[in-house]
C-alpha cells in the first residue's frame, strides 16, 4: 500500500523547512558579523534595527512589549531593550520551560542568565499571562514571508506562544517577526499549526503583512 498523499506532502513541507534553516543558519554564521556590520546607523546614534523596533512599538503606543535576546547572528534587539529601560516600556523576555512551552518575566539590565539552549533569559519572578498582557510581541525567526508566513527554528515553543496568543482573538497583541532584510521571502514552507505574523521588523525597513 502507498503512503498516503497528505502523509508525504506533510513529509515534504518538514523538509523543506529543515533544509531551509540550513541555509539561513549557515548564512547567518558565515555572514552573522557582516551584517550587525552592515545594519544602518542613523543620525541617533542607534542601528536600523533599533530604530525600526522603535518606530513600531512608539507607533502602536505600546507600554508593554514582549521581547527576546538576540543571540547566533540574530538581529541585535540590545538597543531597544535599553531604549525601553530608559523611556519606561517594560520588557518581557522568555525562559523556556521542560514542557516546549515559555514563559515571561520583566527585563531588569544586569539580571540575565544563562537558560535553555545558552540563551539569555530573565531571572525575576514569571509574569502571571506572560505575553497575553503586552501590546506588542516581537519574536525571532528563520524567515518571513511576505503574506507573514513564519519560520521558527523548529523546536516549537514560539508556535505554541503564538498559538495561545491568537485563541484571544480580537484581544491579541500585534506579532512582528525580528530578521535580516535577506530573509524576507516570497514563500515559507507552512503546516496548518503554524500561526503567521502582522509583520517584520528589518535593518531596513517596517514590513505589514495584511
């Protein structure tokens, strides 16, 4: 008896982002220096990505923002978690928990650890509802798409967050995806669980998806 086609499409989409990961986590590696580089200064003093991460937060009027620690050639989020600090934005970074799933305490400069996988995370007390009390979320990913298609890194915790975050419905706070200009894409490999995002934030620019 043949495999079933929806077994070998679902087969293939899990390829295809695996390998697609590859090629981005290689690129980042290999050009991850290059384009911290390359990201923009503007006449403030901050990079492209900070100022862009700005624009969007102060444009929503966003008190409250949920965030991450850039790490491994991730676009560096450092100067808009300081931005925030001084300006009176609290932060919410994740911890990852055994379960897959995450979750969120306050941003204090100076009291990160060092969590899951060696990246940065908060060490203060959780947030009772995490993520669900923030105006703004921004997530990191492998790509983005320009219908906000999003690729993850595989190991789901985000897609779990971001799944939680949509069953609020009209009460969800707007998800902009944090990645290098490059990694804007036409399409990204999509399973039915995956949840797509408002938009991205680049060293370029502030995309909208939809």
């Amino acid at each position: 008896m043949g495999i079933p086609f929806s077994v070998r499409s679902y087969a293939g989409v899990v390829l295809e982002k695996q390998q697609l990961r590859r090629e981005i986590q290689a690129r980042r590696g290999a050009r991850g220096r290059a384009d911290q580089a390359a990201d923009p200064v503007a006449r403030t003093g901050r990079s492209g990505v900070t100022e862009n991460l700005i624009a969007v937060a102060t444009g929503i009027g966003a008190t409250r923002v949920a965030c991450f620690v850039g790490v491994r050639g991730e676009p560096d989020t450092a100067g808009f978690l300081a931005w925030a600090h001084t300006t009176g934005v609290d932060v919410l970074l994740p911890r990852s928990l055994a379960d897959g799933s995450l979750e969120w305490a306050l941003h204090v400069p100076g009291n990160l650890g060092t969590g899951a996988f060696g990246i940065p995370e908060p060490q203060g007390p959780a947030v009772v509802g995490g993520s669900a009390t923030v105006d703004l979320i921004f997530v990191p990913a492998a790509a983005v798409d320009v219908t906000g298609g999003r690729l993850g890194w595989g190991r789901g915790f985000y897609d779990r967050e971001l799944a939680r975050i949509a069953a609020l419905g009209a009460a969800s706070p707007a998800v902009f995806a944090v990645v290098w200009e490059s990694e804007i894409l036409a399409a990204v490999p999509r399973e039915p669980h995956d949840v797509p995002v408002h938009g991205a934030v680049t060293e370029e620019t502030v995309h909208h998806f939809g």
